[in-house]
C-alpha cells in the first residue's frame, strides 16, 4: 500500500471522477469520515457551532471569499489611493524589469516607472500626512529599488534620442521609404511610422534641471507634452482595425486597445492585508486629466514667492487647498515648507514667530528661544503648516485636537511670565525685551489659537458636517470666535504698529497719522464683515425657529444640547472662548422673533462694511474676490430677512432654504412660498 | 437595460409586524436581506458575531409572514465610553419610505440606551441621503467625514447620537 497513489471516488452528477489526492503511509490509511460527520450534524441543535478552543467570533468576521478583482492598471488609480500591488505592479513588465532589457524603449520606460513610484513614495513617506491614503505607500514587497535606477535618466534620454532621429528619418523621407539601417522602426507599417514615433515621444520627454524654477518650465513642457499625447489617441485608435466595444471614455488605453502584459491576478497574494476587493481602474482620459491637475497644482507650489511672513503663508496655504490638490502635491507642499526644522529649511521657527508677533529684527536671536515653552511654540507653529497641508476631513479632526495644546502652551507661557516678572516693573534692558517678548508672543498665541478655532468651524461646512437645523448654533459660536479673533487681530495691530513706529524716525505724529491709528485697520474690517454676517445668520435662524415650530423638530432621543456639547466639545476643553457654554447660547436666541429681526439688520452692516473695506485691498485679488462674495450674500440675507418679516408670522407656507452658492461657509437664504 | 417603475407594495402601518431576533431560524433572513440589498460582502461568520453576542439589539420586520426588513447591532465598551454601534440596516424597496426602518432603528436604540449606552455610532455613505435624513431626525450628528472611507473612493460619515444624562431620580 505504501507509496501507491490513492485515488478518491468522488460523485458528481453519478459519474465516479478519479482525483489524485495525498498517498497514505506505513502509518497511515485512509478512511471514509462521512457517517461521522453526518451523525454530528443531526446531533447539533440549531444555533450550535463547533469550534477549535481558540476560535473567536470576532476574529472569524475576518474569513473573507477571495474574489477575483478586475483586470487593468494604472499610476492613476495608485495616485488616487489604491494598492501599488493592483494597479502598477500588475504590470508583468514591471515585476520582471530586467527580462525587458532585450529591449530598450520597454526597459527604459519601465525603469523610469519604477524610479519615479520610488521617488513619489519617499515625498509621501516624508510628508506622513497621508492617514487615510495609507494603502499609497505600502509597497508589499514589491520591487521598488532597481539596480542602476539612478542611470534611468541617461538610458531614458539615449531612447528618446533614437526615436527624435527616427521621428526626423520619417519626415525626411517622402516616398516613405524604408528607414537607414541603423534605425529599426517602432512598427510594420511604413506609413504609421511618423504618429507612432511622435505618440512615442510625447510620452518619454525629459529635462534636466534643478530648482523651481527650472521646476516650473519642466511643469509647463509637461503640460505640453499632454496635450500632445490627447492628442495622439485619435491616430492610436485609428491604427486598429477591431471596433471598440464599449464606450471609448471607459477604456484604459488611448487606442483602446486591451492593454498588453497587465494582470490583475499577478499580485492577489501581495495586494493588502486582506484579499483585495475589486478596484475601479481609473480610465486612460481620467487618468490623463489627473496628472494635469497635479502637474498645475504642482506649478502653483513651484511659483510661491517663500514670504517669509507667517500670516501670507497660512493665506496661501488655505487658498491652495480650495482646489482641492491630491495626496502627491499636497506633500510636496509640507516638504517645501517644512524641512530641517526650518521654515523653507531656511528661516528657524522662532525667528518666524519673532516676525509674526511683530517683535523687533533684533529679538530674534534672543536666547530666550531656548526655553522649552518657546521650543515646544516652534514645534506647534511647524504642525500646524504640516496639519493645513492634510485633506479637509483630516485636518478638521487634527486641528479640533490641536486646540487643546494651543491653550495649554499660552498657559504655559502665562505662567512662565508671571513668575519671571509677577507684577514688579523692572528697569533691567534685557529684562524688558524679555517681557515684550513674552507680551507680544502671549498675544499672538491667542490671536493664532482663535484663527484654528475659526478654520476649524468653518471646515464644518466645507465638509457638510452641520445639517441645517444646527446652523442656528454654528454660526452663533462662529460670532463668538470671530468676535475674540478680532479683539485680538486689533490688539497685535496696534503692537505692530508700536513696534513700527519705534523703528521709524521719532517724529512728532502729523493728524494725518493719528487718524489713521483711530481708524480700524482693514484686517479687521474684513473681520467684522464676517462677525454681522454670522450674527445676521444666527438671529434670523433663531427667529425661524422659535416662531415656526416646525422648522426644526424635536428627536426622540436627545435634544438640541446634546449636539451643542458634541459638535463644540473640542472647543469647549479647550475653553474656546471662555465663558461661552449652551446657556449663554440659549439666552442669546431664545427671544429672537420676527418683530425683534425687524429692528436690526446685520446684514446691511456687512454690506456697508464690505463695500468700504474694498479700496484697501485694490492690491490683493483673494480679498477682493471674497468681499465681493460677502457682499452678495449679504445682499440676498437682507432682502430674505425682509421677507421673513413681513410674512413669516402670516404665511405658514413659507419655504425656507440654504444653498452656499455665493460663498464656502456664510449660508444665502432662499425664502421661497409653496 | 430600462429602468422599470419601482412596484410600492400595500399595506398599512399596522400590518408590520416588529420581531425581536430570535434564533438561528431568523439568521439565513437576515443573510438574505443584507446579501440582496446591501454592497458590502459578509460571511456567515460576521452575522453570528454581531446575532449571537448581542441577540436583543437585532429586529426583523415582517408583513404577512415575510421578512421586509432588519437591523442588526452591538454594543460595547469603547474608550472609557459605553457605546451603541448599529452595523446593518435594510428594507427592501417595495417596503421603503414608510417608516419601517426608522422604527427598527429606533427600537434598537432603544434597547442601548436601557442598556446604559452612553451614545449610538455608525458610518454611512455621503451620498446617502436617506439614512441621513433618517438619523439626523432621531437625534444624530455627523461628527466626522472619513475620507475615501469605502474602496469605491466614497466618503463617509461617522454619525454619533449622544444621550442627555440619565435624569435623577428625587
């Protein structure tokens, strides 16, 4: 029996199929188990289950059916947050580089592939900003680092150099004939030569250089090229003979054509933690639209001026992010940003805040930045910038956490000061330039902490958290934070200004300067444009819902104050601001009423405000375009208030609803009768 | 392929009849509920775990003897809070629309909260406008967006109902 083949009789459909199974030894035999099994069964109740000693319910929820997921590929689709394993390194030419080698175009092409996901995963992994994209770096394994990939650019600019003389030989030839012998064309037919050789091209340029701005006409030649390569999919599709089925947008190619050498079941052992679901390649046109979009976005980065001012840099940052950048140029920001420790790996943090608090040059070599108060600043103002470049609804939860060491280092430093300096006045130089330093970061760390607090409420609204009978509460806490911002944005003006004018010549003030100083700076009109519009906002929703009960029902299970405490619990920790709790919310709304809305308009405020504020940014396009937007939807609110007056109490069929059509955050209010 | 006029079935409130899980023999109806409607995937094992640790916080709904709709749960502690999490809701389409899933779901939450949850959680889709319209009026907020939460590049919200603290009693 020993060694013998044992071959198990198995019935399907009453046909006896022979199937080589495990040899039975000297030891062993086989023996039917069936009746046994069968007995246990019939002995088992329903709901019983037998199981090892160390099996778990929960753990078991983790046996999965391996499906088999699609077949196609594409950086694309690794860019945008799926596995390398499913989408480039389904590509057998990848995972066998070196069996290209026979063949320069495909050898060089993949190297540069591989160097270039190296490179993309290594700015990604740097960043560590990249949470929920986490499946972007996890390589699996997978070959990343290729013997003499550093030679890529060589080889590559060796095959773009034989394809641009081809490309040449093909024009040069007019009766389209055969090539000169040392070229081999990329095809059998003669007259296809040309497209395929500048379809070829678009896709291998490169260029040498270094620095952004070299960086920048790379971008452009890019773009450029892509344009080019859109281009080439009519002749590509025109060169096959067999009608595409399906529709054109859906194909992963530019002909296409099935893509050759592309397995999807190449790596369903390698792809992720778990069997991979089936993932939806991005299209060949889809595709190509991403790298444009990252190619500008990446062109927005190489083209920022490096201000040195922190105020213009979380600007930009936060102008850069409304549209919406991508995992790859949003770490490429944090890494221009943030490198060495060092702004721009240039300008050391407290230096930078030293200029923010708008301290004199001097101060910023001042040791007291030694301080672990002032260390621990620095490392908070460097999160901060890394916090700003995460997605939306990263940044959100990052930033509502944040609050609390924001409050915990301006008590840290509040101390440190009252106990260096309690209240004696000293007359000691240094110890005076110690206690500005102390005045105006303290300031300032206010004034930032209010400004995280204001981008972490509005954030609610980009990322529709807030439902609309919570407004009413949003934009009241948004007042009250605006409210503080600008209290303290007026407060660091009015040091600056100090500052400035102790710098300056001590000149007698002429009238002219003193009533400027009386006049409210313009960042801080602008501020309280915002501040009527949310206080406009918070009334009339107030109003709405205590004269028409219908306008916001009551739920079974809780009631408007268990969504105060959850939505506004960060800020509530982190006493943001003080003295603000559901209470004071109550008494601030629960009196407004048609007739009370009647008397004020708020809105007509921030029109005023808005209009006036306008000459002072003639030079700054982003604020210009934002008054603009306030302003209109001041507009609309005025004339919807109006409305909501005089009918509201009378028209019980009157519809109100929110659209964010005219700006991101500050709702326009659509009265509409049924 | 045309899209066919969705086929309301009939019936009056009442008519649905609200059963508490009772046994392996509601299992393969909820199996079957959740397979047909829902996308994700689940092997018979996530089912048991979820309908035998926490059998009293599952319902099915039936109108004349057949099995319209089901929501199924569990609770547990979850960072120092005790925490209501409701994993799969489902009525099928003829049945939607009329209250059915509220009801289940409210029954369920129901349970947590005289089983000392402290709060109720789930994720749902985005775009999802039903089950956001139908927890947002039982109480829930949307307290996060999970980004690309689902393989098909969705976004998600996480929902949290938070209780009021139990009332004293004098």
């Amino acid at each position: 029996m020993a060694d013998k083949p044992v071959y198990e009789e198995a019935s399907i459909d009453g046909q006896p199929s022979k199937l080589a199974s495990i040899p039975a030894s000297d030891t062993t035999v086989w023996a039917d188990a069936s009746p046994l099994l069968q007995a246990a069964c019939a002995g088992l109740r329903d709901g019983e289950l037998i199981h090892g000693d160390n099996f778990n319910l929960f753990a078991a929820m983790s046996a999965l059916e391996i499906m088999d997921p699609k077949m196609d590929s594409g950086i694309a689709a690794w860019h945008k947050g799926h596995s390398l394993a499913q989408t480039v390194f389904s590509c057998i030419y990848l995972l066998r580089l070196d069996r290209t080698a026979p063949h320069a175009l495909l050898h060089s092409y993949c190297r540069i592939i591989r160097a270039t996901c190296k490179a993309v995963v290594s700015v990604v992994s740097d960043a560590r900003t990249h949470e929920e994209e986490d499946l972007f770096t996890m390589t699996y394994g997978l070959p990343l680092n290729g013997d003499g990939d550093d030679k890529c650019l060589s080889i590559l600019n060796a095959v773009e150099e034989t394809i641009s003389r081809q490309l040449r030989a093909c024009k040069a030839t007019s009766s389209k004939r055969r090539l000169p012998e040392d070229l081999e064309p990329l095809q059998s037919n003669p007259n296809l030569e040309e497209g395929f050789c500048k379809a070829l091209l678009c896709r291998l340029r490169f260029r040498k250089g270094r620095g952004l701005e070299s960086a920048r006409k790379h971008i452009a030649s890019c773009l450029t090229e892509l344009e080019s390569i859109l281009k080439s999919a009519d002749f590509l599709r025109s060169c096959f003979d067999e009608s595409c089925e399906g529709d054109i947008d859906d194909k992963t190619t530019a002909s296409g054509f099935e893509p050759i050498g592309f397995d999807a079941m190449l790596n369903s052992r390698l792809s992720a933690p778990t069997p991979p679901r089936a993932i939806k390649i991005l299209s060949w046109k889809k595709g190509v639209e991403y790298f444009v979009k990252l190619l500008h976005d990446l062109d927005v980065i190489c083209s920022y001026s490096l201000d040195p001012h922190l105020e213009s840099l979380l600007r930009f940052v936060v102008q850069f992010q409304k549209s919406q950048p991508d995992l790859v140029a949003r770490s490429h920001l944090q890494l221009l940003l943030v490198q060495d420790g060092k702004l721009y790996g240039r300008d050391p943090f407290f230096a930078v805040i030293n200029k923010a608090a708008a301290l004199p040059e001097a101060t910023k070599n001042h040791d007291i930045q030694k301080n672990e108060s002032f260390l621990q600043l620095g490392m908070l103002v460097m999160n901060l910038l890394k916090i700003l470049c995460t997605n939306a609804a990263w940044q959100r939860r990052k930033l509502g956490k944040f609050l609390q060491d924001w409050r915990v280092i301006y008590v840290q430093l509040e101390l440190a000061f009252r106990n260096e300096y309690g209240e004696v006045s000293s007359s000691s130089n240094d110890e005076n330039t110690c206690m500005k330093i102390f005045q105006h970061i303290l300031l300032w760390v206010e004034e930032q902490t209010f400004w995280i607090a204001f981008r972490f409420l509005i954030l609610g609204f980009e990322l529709e958290l807030y439902s609309t009978g919570e407004y009413c509460m949003v934009y009241w806490y948004l007042y009250a934070v605006l409210i503080k911002l600008a209290e303290k944005t007026h407060l660091m003006m009015a040091v600056s200004h100090d500052t400035a004018k102790r710098k300056g010549k001590k000149k007698k003030d002429s009238p002219k300067d003193l009533a400027r100083e009386s006049r409210i700076p313009p960042a801080v009109l602008f501020l309280q444009c915002y501040i009527c519009l949310a206080e406009g906002l918070t009334m009339m929703l107030a109003a709405l819902r205590n004269e028409i009960p219908v306008f916001h029902g009551p739920s079974p299970f809780n009631t408007e104050h268990e969504k105060f405490v959850q939505h506004f619990e960060l800020l509530q920790r982190a006493c943001i601001p003080d003295h603000v709790s559901y209470l004071s919310y109550k008494e601030s709304t629960t009196h407004a009423r048609f007739s009370t809305l009647a008397m004020y308009n708020y809105f007509k405020d921030a029109q005023r405000i808005a209009k006036e504020v306008k000459s002072s940014f003639s030079n700054d396009p982003e604020r210009l375009a934002e008054l603009r937007k306030l302003e209109q939807v001041a507009e609309h609110n005025s004339v919807a208030q109006n409305v909501i007056c005089r009918l509201g109490a009378l028209d019980p069929s009157l519809k109100v609803s929110f659209e964010f059509s005219h700006h991101p955050f500050f709702a326009t209010v659509v009265v509409k009768r049924s | 392929m045309e899209a066919k006029p969705e086929e309301k079935a009939e019936f009056e409130e009442p008519e649905i009849e609200y059963v508490s899980y009772g046994g392996e023999h509601h299992l393969p109806l909820i199996m079957n509920l959740v397979d047909q409607e829902l996308s994700e995937p689940y092997s018979i094992f996530t089912y048991r775990y979820f309908v035998y640790l926490w059998p009293q916080l599952s319902f099915l709904a039936f109108h004349k003897g057949k099995c319209v709709g089901t929501v199924v749960c569990k609770m547990g502690e979850h960072r120092n809070t005790f925490r209501g999490y409701i994993a799969m809701l489902v009525v099928i389409k003829p049945y939607r629309g009329r209250g059915i899933a509220t009801e289940l779901v409210t029954r369920s939450i129901r349970m947590m909260m005289e089983s000392g949850c402290e709060e109720v959680t789930l994720e749902a889709e985005v775009t999802n406008k039903g089950a956001l319209a139908l927890y947002g009026r039982l109480g829930f907020i949307r307290a996060k967006r999970l980004f690309h939460y689902y393989l098909n590049g969705v976004d998600a919200f996480r929902l949290k109902l938070l209780f009021p603290p139990p009332r004293q009693v004098l």
